[in-house]
C-alpha cells in the first residue's frame, strides 16, 4: 500500500528562532519512518481525508533548552502518529 500525506499547514506557535525547515524535514522524516514501522494507522484506514490532525501540545521549554529543530520536529511527528492510532 503506498502512503501519500500532504500537510498544508503545521502551526508551531511560539518556536521562536528554529528553523521552520528543518523542524519540517525533521518531522517528514520521523512520520515516513513510523508509517514505515507500522503500517497505516488506523485513523486513516477509516477516514483517509483527514482535515485536520490535532497533534496536541508540548511544552515549548523543552526547544529552548537545546533539543533543537530535529527533536522538536520528531516530537511532532510522534504526536501526530499517535493522535492518529488512538480511537
């Protein structure tokens, strides 16, 4: 089965100087390798076309204190898979 995920838009309020860039390569990445791992979650099995994707909230601090671009854009990548596992 072949996987295309189109994201229009990923809000990431209050980031401050990290790069909107990487912080998308970076969660492109980790969600092409979690759909590779897993399969396709169930929440698009069911309803493929999706508006949107609430992958919740995280504390901003944990950017701030070096986690950098990458880990910011893991962590959303990994909240968007698990908001799409979980019924």
């Amino acid at each position: 089965m072949t996987l295309h995920l189109h994201i229009d838009r990923l809000v990431l309020d209050g980031l401050g100087p990290l790069d909107a860039g990487a912080v998308q390569a970076a969660a492109e990445a980790e969600l092409a390798r979690l759909f590779a791992a897993s399969g396709v979650p169930s929440g698009l099995a069911h309803d493929p076309r999706r508006p949107r994707v609430d992958g919740g909230a995280f504390c901003v601090e944990t950017a701030r204190l070096g986690v950098g671009a990458e880990g910011v854009g893991t962590h959303i990548a990994r909240r968007i898979h698990s908001s799409l596992t979980t019924p």
